[in-house]
C-alpha cells in the first residue's frame, strides 16, 4: 500500500512546485588511520602500527551498540571453528555479551576470540588497530550509509561483508569478499522501500566466508584489499569534486551575475 501511495505521488503533474532538484555527490567517510599516523609522529611507542601481515591472519570486527553489524552469529561462527585465526571483537551490546558468555558456559573457551565488552578506544587507537588487522569482517544486517565499511576499505583491510545493498557496492569479489548465499528479511511493515534492505547473515555463512579467504594465497588477499583501498580514495575524490561544484552552483544560484570561482 505504501508503493502505490509513493508512487502515485511521483505521477502528480504538480508534485515539484518549488522545482527543486537533485545533485549526485556520492559521499564518503573519514580515515580512521589518519588519526593513528599523526598521533605516531609524536608518540611513535605507543601509536606506530605493527606491519600487516598476510600469511598469519588477523580479523578485527567492532559493533558498538548496534545489533545490526550481526556480532551474534560472527560470535556462534567462530565459537564453531577453534581452528580460525584469531579475531579482536569490539562490542557493546547485551545480546552479544550473552551470546559470549553463553558459549563459555557451554564448554566453548573461543580461544581464538579477544572479546572487549563495553570497551571503547580512543580514535588513534582505533585507527591503528584497523591499520595492523589483516582482514575485518562486516557481516552487517544492515546499513544506513555503510561508514563501518568505507572506514575498513580506507584502513587498507580486506573486507568481508555482505552480499546485500548497499555493502555489495561498497565491496565485490575484486576488492573484497563477499558473504553469498544470503536471503532478504520480510521487512514490508517498516520502510515504504520494501525488502531487501535487510538481510539474514547466518553464522554458517560466515565460517563459509572465512574459509574462503584462507584457501586465498596472501597475494590475493593483499590485492583484493589494495583495490578496496583504491575505491575508496576513488569515491573521496569524486565526492570531493561533485562538492566543490555544488558549491559553485549554490553560490551563483544566490549571487546571480557574480562569477564564483571558489
């Protein structure tokens, strides 16, 4: 019922009658690093970055107090797989404290799982951590503009996310891997948009993920997240310029006959 309604509204004749227009600029996110390698030119103990390594792989997940970046099931997948590299978990929800108390209950030590709850670091420390992981997994439900993503692909990282918009056009299988097989959340009741914006990322899928990017060799792991990097910088640049001429438009729109060149 809402697409009718929204969709009725777009065929009015008169649905724009300030005549107001649209400008593409793309957007784009911070570098978490940046923070890091200026903090290390004064305090190099402390902030320098270890060298990234990868052939022994690192994975680095953060979730705040969000739910949907889905730490549950990357939690239930790695509690099923002792044998997985190492994995830094940052998070600050109930569900996930449960879901790593729980598997401890159960005679699951995760060994291989640095859980921080309720732990937060100072952007610098942030920064370098992203800069020293090997790979750092996105298995989001959901995203808004996908920031957490943009950040891993600035931070040089590979990046395994979903296979669902919009982090499938942040990431593909060239600058990336991506979490396949899975399906779209019946989510009718809460957006005019329909499904498929938010996606059921089971912990199997995950491990199945992971396991992928192990039988890479570490040259294809460096490109793949190389590129990644690369597309970000791309998209900086290209909202960069898209702004800077949207400027130009807004200043001659509101000073008509001057010649703005700023």
């Amino acid at each position: 019922m809402y697409i009718k309604i929204s969709l009725s509204w777009y065929d009015r004749d008169d649905n724009n009658r300030r005549n107001t227009s649209v400008y593409y600029t793309s957007h784009t996110t911070s570098d978490p690093t940046v923070l890091a390698k200026e903090a290390a030119k004064v305090d190099p103990v402390t902030y320098s970055a270890a060298p990234r390594n990868w052939e022994n792989l690192t994975f680095f997940h953060a979730n705040g107090h969000s739910t949907l970046k889905n730490t549950i099931e990357l939690l239930d997948c790695w509690s099923s797989r002792p044998d997985f590299p190492p994995i830094s978990i940052y998070s600050s929800d109930a569900g996930s404290n449960d879901t790593y108390w729980r598997h401890l209950r159960d005679g699951r030590p995760m060994l291989n799982v640095q859980y921080h709850s309720g732990v937060f670091v100072t952007p610098p420390i942030y920064g370098k951590m992203m800069l020293e992981t090997s790979a750092i997994v996105c298995p989001s439900i959901s995203e808004g503009f996908g920031h957490y993503i943009n950040q891993a692909r600035a931070a040089g990282a590979l990046v395994l996310t979903t296979d669902g918009a919009p982090m499938n056009e942040f990431i593909d299988e060239a600058s990336g891997v991506l979490i396949t097989g899975v399906g779209a959340r019946w989510n009718w009741d809460k957006t005019i948009m329909g499904s498929g914006t938010e996606f059921n990322v089971e912990h199997e899928l995950i491990c199945d993920t992971v396991d992928r990017v192990l039988a890479l060799t570490p040259a294809e792991r460096s490109t793949r997240a190389a590129n990644g990097q690369t597309r970000y910088h791309e998209q900086q640049a290209y909202f960069k310029a898209a702004m800077a001429k949207f400027r130009r438009l807004l200043r001659q729109e509101l000073t008509p006959g001057r010649n703005a060149t700023a």
